[in-house]
C-alpha cells in the first residue's frame, strides 16, 4: 500500500504492534538515550515520545522508525511478516523494471497548515534531541529530506544529511562530497549565488528510504518513489525557492545556503559508530520560512555503533542494488548479495555464486570492490559458494575458515575511496597522505575469495548435514517441524 503521510504510517505500524509510545522524556538526555538502546536492538519497536517537556503537548518525535524486519517490509511495500531476505530478493526483482512517475503538483496541503517568516523563524520549536551525549549540539536534521535542485538542468534531488541547529535560523549542513546534493550546492556556489534548500524533518517514511539510498544521477527521488508505490507524491511549488516541497509532510526548514558561509559542526555519533569526525568548519543553511502541521512529528535516526536503525534498513536495498549491478555487467552465477548490518551496510559485504569458470569469484570481488553502488567506504567483500547463506553470518565464516587459503584468496587493495567519518587514523599509515577535504579522502580494503579451489572444487569432503531429501521426508512425517527454520 501507499501512505499518505507519517501519520498514516504510525496507524499502520501501531496495529503490527510494533509502536511504543514514551510520554514525558526530555531532549537533553532521555530521548537520546532511549532511542539508543531500541535502534541497537534490531526487530524492537518505533519509538514515539509524547508530552515532551517544554513543549507543547502535540509536539512529539518519532524514533527507530524502520529497524524491524517488519516495519521494513510494510515500508517497501511487501508483508509484514516477510524476513530481510525475502525483501531483499523483492526489493531486487521490482527494480529490474524501474520507470518513473513524476510528482503531482497541487495547491494546499497540511504542511501550509502553520507558515512562519521573518522574526517568528526559530527552529526551537520543535523537540530536537540531543542524540548522542558528546554531540556539539542538537540535530533537526537526521531521518530528514535535503531538497535541492540542479541550477543547470533543473534535476531536484532529495538527500538525507543531517543538519545542526546553531541558532534560531541557522543549520549546519554536512553533505559529503560526492553526494548528489552537495554537487548542487557547488554548482550554486561556483556561480556566485546561494543554493536554494529545503530540509523536511517528518515525512512518509516511504520518502525517507529513497533519499537515503543509491538512486542514479539525474533521477529525482520523487520521481522514483512515486514508480515504486504507482502513486505520485503529492508536491506544493514554493513561492520562496521555486523547489516543490512534500504536500502531506510534518515540518519543513527552507532558505539558502550562501557561498563561504561557514560554522562549527560536530562533532556527532556516526555511522560507524565513533565520534570521528570532530568538530568541521560546515556549511550553514539560512532558514527564512518554516512550515508545520498542526501538532507536528519530528522523525529522528540517529547514528550509532551498527546495527542501527539508520543503516539496517538500508542493508535490503543496498544488497539488491549490488545484485542487479553484477547482473546488468552480465556476470553469470548470482546468487545471493548481502550487506550486513554489523558492517553499516558498507563494511562487509557478501556474495554467493555458483562458479562457472577459473577466476569467476575473484571478478566478482573486485567488481563489487569498485562499482559505483559500492565503491563508497567499502572495506571487506567475501565472495562464497552457492551453499552458503549468505545471510547467515556463522555460515559466512565457517567457509572463510574452510574454504579460505589467505595468500591464494585475500587480496588487499590500497588508495580506494574513503570518509572522514573512519575511525582508523590514515594519516599516520599514508604519512599524511591521506587528505583532507580538498584533496579527498584513502581507505583500503579486502577481497577475499571464500569459495572451494575452482580446478579442486569436486574434490572436497562432503558436508556435514542432512540432505533436502531426508528433510522432505522427516518433514511429511511430523508437520510443521522445520517451519521456524530456513531451509
């Protein structure tokens, strides 16, 4: 089904069963610390706080929205009771005949419901926690749309970066380079003028997924995401920016951000799982209108040690994104792909083929190693046979400890892309030659190639378990016995 809106949404996952609602935590330290412990448990509840103190009692936030396999699949679209594998794979079939379905431009929408210019701006007004307790400040922006629009061609894109308040009509922005949103800026700021934006900080989690994935260069996620649900996403053209802003969204900060402006952003609790950016000269988004519903939700994702809610439900789509990418170069023997949480999505990546040639899971590794879809931050891809799940990670490593000769099937490679968000300290392994954001940013990574000797492959021992065929038959006999498990 499609939603219409965030509120929508919550009805839905509050019949699942899947909602916990807090009433009174505040935003220095318990809404935080809440949100924490819920999101690192993958499969526990949305969290939505109520009656926050100091705010008026229809202000609420909304936490660890998509880190269930439940609520994932709702989100996507399929149900509820699929598993991540089973979302994956449907994930990965839909996009084989991506189109698009431009959104519908309309007049009126709740986000008009409340519109705020000149001296009433002030981005306090909403419930902003304190997400982490060493942040350099409070963040407005984490489960958030980034609304820019290319100066050249007009392409609008949606990013989700997250946004720090500094006052009450300034945000710090942090969009890394290479990130569709931050192309726009430059292209803004290389001709001398400010970059129109629009940050929407509660929204149809349907919308939140697609502006936090790999959605190809010059596709707009509205355009996207209205394929994905056969429904166009209903948008209001604003008068201020000229960008079309969600009609049925919660909050929304819009204004510039003007060429040079800069202030100090961080640090703040990433991805990874450390505070390893630090505290950055970052760009600063000029807020001059406010719209929100009337009793707005703001929706919050913070980072944290993986698995998180921020990176676990991306871990679906990102598997199926690198699966219909070595498909489209015509690799042959694709199985199954799987970016596991633990890794933030990125870190550990795996692969199972079935080899139909010498060298077959070598050239898996290092296409996946370097394709644009992966390319960002990777650091380990395994690549292992047929008969291992590779969503299972104790499967995954009994076949790097049986199948894995290290100076035949590891291969390290050096100077690849990337972040300043990694917590390993590369200027001292490149002898400062690293980086630095101008010059860019090094990592390394691994290759390893976990499956049987090609030339030896029928020649190992036989595993150890019992054959589909006994399963088959112990199965007719006492009903429902493997139904908890996966064959």
């Amino acid at each position: 089904m499609a939603f219409l809106d965030l509120r929508e949404w919550i009805a839905a996952v509050d019949e699942l069963g899947e909602l916990k609602r807090v009433s009174g935590a505040d935003i220095q330290e318990d809404i935080g610390a809440i949100s924490d412990v819920y999101q690192s448990n993958p499969g526990s509840e949305a969290v939505l706080f109520e009656n926050i103190p100091g705010y008026p009692s229809g202000h609420r936030v909304l936490s660890c929205i998509l880190s269930s396999p439940s609520r994932i699949a709702l989100t996507f679209g399929f149900d509820p009771t699929f598993t991540l594998k089973e979302t994956t794979k449907g994930i990965q079939s839909r996009l084989k005949n991506r189109s698009v379905i431009p959104p519908k431009i309309v007049s009126d929408g709740p986000i008009l419901e409340n519109i705020l210019e000149g001296k009433k701006v002030d981005v306090n007004l909403f419930p902003s926690p304190l997400w982490h307790e060493k942040d350099g400040g409070r963040y407005i922006g984490t489960a958030d749309l980034v609304i820019t629009k290319d100066p050249e061609n007009g392409w609008v894109n949606i990013g989700t970066y997250r946004s720090m308040i500094h006052n009450n009509n300034e945000v710090g922005m942090l969009a890394s380079r290479g990130k569709h949103g931050r192309e726009h800026i430059e292209k803004f700021h290389s001709m001398g003028e400010p970059c129109p934006i629009a940050i929407v900080c509660g929204m149809n989690p349907e919308l939140y997924w697609a502006s936090s994935v790999e959605i190809p260069h010059g596709v707009c996620e509205y355009d996207f995401i209205g394929w994905w649900r056969n429904k166009p996403v209903d948008v209001i053209k604003s008068d201020l920016t000229g960008l079309p802003l969600p009609a049925h969204s919660e909050i929304i900060l819009e204004g510039y951000i003007h060429p040079g402006k800069t202030r100090l952003e961080g640090p703040y609790g990433e991805f990874l799982g450390y505070y390893a950016g630090g505290e950055k000269e970052e760009m600063v988004v000029d807020v001059e209108r406010i719209y929100h519903r009337n009793n707005p939700i703001l929706m919050g994702s913070p980072s944290a040690k993986p698995p998180a809610e921020e990176t676990y439900f991306r871990c679906p789509i990102r598997s199926a994104i690198i699966a219909n990418a070595l498909e489209e170069l015509g690799v042959p023997g694709i199985k199954d792909v799987w970016c596991d949480p633990a890794g933030a999505t990125r870190l550990w990546v795996v692969v199972s083929i079935k080899q139909e040639y010498a060298g077959h899971a070598k050239q898996v590794g290092q296409l996946v190693s370097q394709m644009p879809q992966n390319v960002f931050l990777g650091k380990y891809i395994i690549v292992v046979d047929e008969d291992v799940n590779v969503f299972d990670q104790s499967d995954v490593i009994w076949a790097l400890g049986t199948r894995v000769h290290p100076p035949r099937d590891i291969c390290i490679e050096d100077y690849t892309l990337g972040a300043s968000y990694d917590p390993i300290p590369y200027d001292y392994i490149y002898n400062s030659g690293r980086g630095s954001p101008e010059k860019g940013y090094y990592n390394a990574r691994v290759v390893i190639d976990a499956t049987k000797l090609y030339e030896a492959r029928n020649e190992y021992p036989e595993v150890v378990r019992v054959s589909p065929e006994l399963r088959e038959k112990v199965s007719k006999k006492f009903p429902g016995i493997f139904d908890q498990f996966s064959s």
